[in-house]
C-alpha cells in the first residue's frame, strides 16, 4: 500500500527555469525528483504546491510523493540535503493521509516582493532596483483595493491554460524594511501565472504617479491583461509561505 509524504523545503530560484519540469531547462522539480529517485531507489514523481516562475524564489515550497516504503522523515531529510544541490534545502518531511494533496489541499499561499530605491550591489540579486520615487502611501491605498474583487483576469499572463481567473487575496500590502528598501505581501487561496509580478507593476505605476486609484479599479474590472502594468523581474519574489 503507498504511502504518502509531504517534503517542506527552500530554493534560490536564480539556476531553474521555474518549478516545473520542462525539457531542455533545468528546473527545481527535476532536481528533487532525481535526488528522492537516487535514495528511495524507485521512480519518484513529486507534485508541487504551485507553480514558480524562472528565477523565481522559495522561502517555503511544499510537494509530495507516494511510495510503497516506510521512511524515517528526519534521516530522509538528512540524506536529501546531502544530495540536492547547494540552491534546494530540505527542512522536513512528514507522513500524511492520501486524501492530503501538496496543490488542491493549500487554503492559501503567501508570496513577497521586494524592491530597494538606492543602488545597492548586495541587493541586486534578490530585489528589484527601482531609479523613481514612489508614493507607497498611495500603493498601499491601491493595494487595500484588492481585497474587494473576485476576478483578476487582469493580471493573468496572456494565453494561460487556466479555469478560472477568480482568486480570493485575503491581504495586500507595502512594508516599510528601512533604508528605502520595502517589500509587497500578499496572500490569497490561490495565484494565477504571473499574477503577482504584474500586482506590483500596476502598482508601481500607481506610485509614480501614473495610475490614480480610480485607474486601477478600472484596470482591475476591465478584466484585460494589456491594461495593467508591466510584469517585474523574478529574481526579486518569493513564495513564502503555504498554508493547510
């Protein structure tokens, strides 16, 4: 009889080409998959809590796996961290029932974006720099905003094999980190692809000055994805945290 497991772990996105296995890209499922294969000596095949984006980032990712063996979760996670490379870090591993899916059994997802407005060459790598001043007053009265729609069809990547564009977001806000450095938070039940990059795009138009808050509502129920901001780089969002 299978078992099933759930895998908590880390990645520094920078390496992958996303989450998902694709052919020709390296990608941080592949490297899971190989490394659980090579220990557990039998085909793996793990399911993500999502989807991330190229040199997107994870403080928190969560997938599982089934198999037929009765594992030790503290050494699996011991012998997983010596196998997988320097950029994924296993933090534990708990046994679960087969009704738990590491995708559809989320309640909600949390992911940050961060941003510094001063040239800094540590922070290049994992925030965006931004040469503008913005009104974060104002973004965060934009981003409060969120909380009352349903349908964000507007910040959906073009051409999305997705159901359904409704998401429930349950907090959206700017944090002030000091040293003109903040980062954007923001929770909902699920994400659609490219969603959160392209929040923060129409919101930093909304900062500059380019969009006022009646624009962005319109954004919003025009329901049409030319109509929102650019998409931000990757390298500077995180998921952060899932919960269940």
């Amino acid at each position: 009889m299978l078992q099933r497991y759930f895998l908590y772990f880390k990645y520094d996105g920078t390496d992958y080409h996303g989450w998902q296995v694709q052919p020709n890209s390296r990608t941080v499922q592949e490297e899971l998959q190989r490394a659980l294969s090579t220990l557990l000596r039998e085909d793996v095949q793990v399911v993500g809590a999502g989807r991330t984006d190229t040199g997107v980032h994870a403080r928190m990712m969560v997938a599982h796996f089934d198999t037929g063996l009765e594992l030790d979760c503290a050494q699996l996670v011991y012998k997983l961290n010596r196998l997988l490379p320097r950029d994924i870090a296993a933090d534990r591993a708990e046994k679960v029932g087969q009704d738990m899916h590491a995708r559809f059994s989320a309640v909600s997802r949390t992911y940050h974006y961060y941003v510094h407005l001063r040239k800094n060459p540590f922070l290049r790598a994992y925030s965006c720099e931004l040469f503008y001043n913005l009104d974060f007053a104002k973004m965060n009265e934009a981003a409060a905003l969120l909380l009352q729609y349903d349908d964000f069809a507007a910040f959906c990547k073009s051409n999305s094999d997705v159901k359904t564009t409704l998401c429930k977001v349950t907090e959206a806000r700017w944090v002030d980190d000091g040293g003109d450095c903040w980062h954007f938070v923001i929770t909902a039940n699920r994400f659609l692809r490219n969603m959160v990059r392209a929040v923060v795009g129409t919101l930093v138009d909304v900062g500059r000055g380019r969009v006022g808050i009646e624009g962005f509502k319109s954004i919003i129920e025009g329901k049409k994805r030319t109509g929102a901001g650019e998409s931000m780089p990757g390298n500077a969002l995180f998921l952060e945290n899932i919960e269940y």
